[in-house]
C-alpha cells in the first residue's frame, strides 16, 4: 500500500491522533495524572504513531 496522497497521509494522522486521545487519554484519566494534560499527551503520542506508520508502510509492502 502505498501512501501518496497528501489526503490519505493527513487522514491518517488525524485519525491516529483522535485513537491517541482517546486510548492514551483515558489510560492518564485512569491513573489519576491530571495534571499530565491527558488529550494533549494522547494527541502527541497518536500523531507520533500515525507518522511512524506512515514512514514504515513503504518497508512492510
């Protein structure tokens, strides 16, 4: 699968960002760190999976 649609790589961050706030925020919620900014952490982390993917894919197909 290759990405090179500038819409494919933008929809895949943002839908990587959204799983991360979602997944990793709720993870903070849960162990009390409130004051980590839950959504913001998970958003970082999700953007930082979904470049990650992106740049992998090429290697993996």
């Amino acid at each position: 699968m290759v990405i090179s649609n500038p819409f494919e790589i933008c929809f895949l961050l943002i839908v990587f960002s959204l799983l991360g706030i979602i997944l990793v925020g709720n993870i903070l919620r849960a162990l009390k760190l409130e004051r980590c900014r839950p959504s913001l952490a998970g958003a970082i982390i999700g953007v930082a999976t979904g470049l990650a993917i992106i740049e992998a894919l090429p290697w993996i197909s």
